[in-house]
C-alpha cells in the first residue's frame, strides 16, 4: 500500500493496522527496567494499605506516585529541572 492510500483508508476511518508493521514498534522514553527499592517496613505498610483502599496493586501506587512527583519538577518544556533546594 502506498502513502496516499494508507492516508486515505486512515482519513476515512477505515483500519490501517494491517498495514503496519508492529514487530519492531517501540515506545520510545517507555521501555522498561527492573529496580530495586529497600522500603522500611512501615513505608510498606502504608503504601499496602493505600494500595488496598484504591483497588491497586503496591507498584501501581508507587509508580504513579513517583511519576506524580518527577512530573512537578519538569518545566513547561517537559525538560527535568534542579531543585534549587538540593546540593
């Protein structure tokens, strides 16, 4: 299929999935890497119970805890900046 076509066919709301070729997709900045974290035992504890009053699992409520956090400190740019309070 040809540009214009694919063009067309996604234009008219018509499928292009079969089109593309998804085994080498990526998402760039989303790839994922193992961590390991040592929490004290009551940090784990409260994360365990916000997690069970939200319905969620305890790396879903960290993960979107740290996201929550890391995303304040980004300018309007989407660029990380310095705490101007850290050494």
């Amino acid at each position: 299929m040809n540009s214009s076509d694919f063009d067309r066919r996604f234009d008219e709301g018509e499928s292009v999935i079969d089109a593309l070729d998804l085994s080498a997709a990526r998402r760039p900045r989303l790839e994922q890497r193992r961590v390991n974290v040592d929490f004290p035992l009551w940090m784990v504890e409260q994360l365990d119970l916000e997690a069970s009053r939200l319905g969620v699992t305890r790396q879903s409520i960290i993960k979107v805890w740290l996201a929550e956090r890391l995303e304040r400190r980004r300018d309007p740019a989407g660029i990380a900046v310095a705490d101007p309070t850290s050494p």
